[in-house]
C-alpha cells in the first residue's frame, strides 16, 4: 500500500471515523458519519475498504470489528505528502508557509518556540 490513495467522500468518513475511534462495527462507524448513508451502503464501503486493504477486521460475537491497517501516523504522512504534491507543487516550504498563515492568531509562544527547535534540530540532522 504505498501508492498515495485517493479516497471517495464516504471512504474518507469511514477512515477518519475509524482512525478516531481506533476500531468499530459497521454501527458505530454510521453513527460517528455525518448525514451517513444507510447500513448496508456504509457496510459495502466498509468491504470495499477490506478489498483494498485499507481495513481489516475481526470476528466480535456476531458482529465484525473494523479497524485500519495503517497506523495513523503513517496515514497522516501519506495523506500530507499528497495535499503537498497537489496543491503546494512538491514544496514543503510553500505548505509550511500556508499552515503558518492559517494558524498564525492561533499559535502560542510556547508552540511557536517548540516549532523553531524543530527547525534547528532538523537544520542539525541535514548537516
């Protein structure tokens, strides 16, 4: 799975539902789905998912427990790899610069303080 997935809208909602709740029935990931569709369509994408190997899942009783196959950490990347690709043209820089524009009002000192560390320490490793 290291080919970047673009998900549907409703692949999208499950996944997020799922990364938040860690593992879920088909239920439970409905009802953590805004406006979500029906049962039986939310359990089809849910195969779908299984099919391509974003999901897996385990016998509970006599309801099947889904959760994701990549941990959220690795998904998180994949997923900002691609928003960086897409829309900022392969530039970390350009990306950085728009997540500061956005969150600038929102960022405290002690945030602010602990992201210039991490750009020191990275300057470190690089040398």
């Amino acid at each position: 799975m290291s080919k970047v997935t673009q998900f549907s809208r409703r692949e999208r909602q499950i996944m997020d539902a799922l990364y938040r709740l860690e593992n879920a029935s088909v239920r439970e990931v409905r009802e953590n789905i805004a406006d979500a569709p029906s049962y039986s369509a939310v359990r089809t994408l849910m195969q779908k998912l299984v099919d391509k190997g974003h999901i897996a899942h385990r016998d509970e009783g006599k309801k099947y427990v889904y959760y994701p196959v990549l941990n959220h950490q690795k998904a998180s990347e994949s997923a900002l790899t691609r928003v960086v690709n897409t829309f900022f043209r392969d530039s970390t820089f350009m990306a950085m610069n728009s997540l500061l524009d956005l969150s600038s009002n929102n960022l405290s000192d002690k945030e602010l303080a602990e992201l210039e560390r991490l750009i020191k320490e990275k300057k470190v490793q690089d040398n």
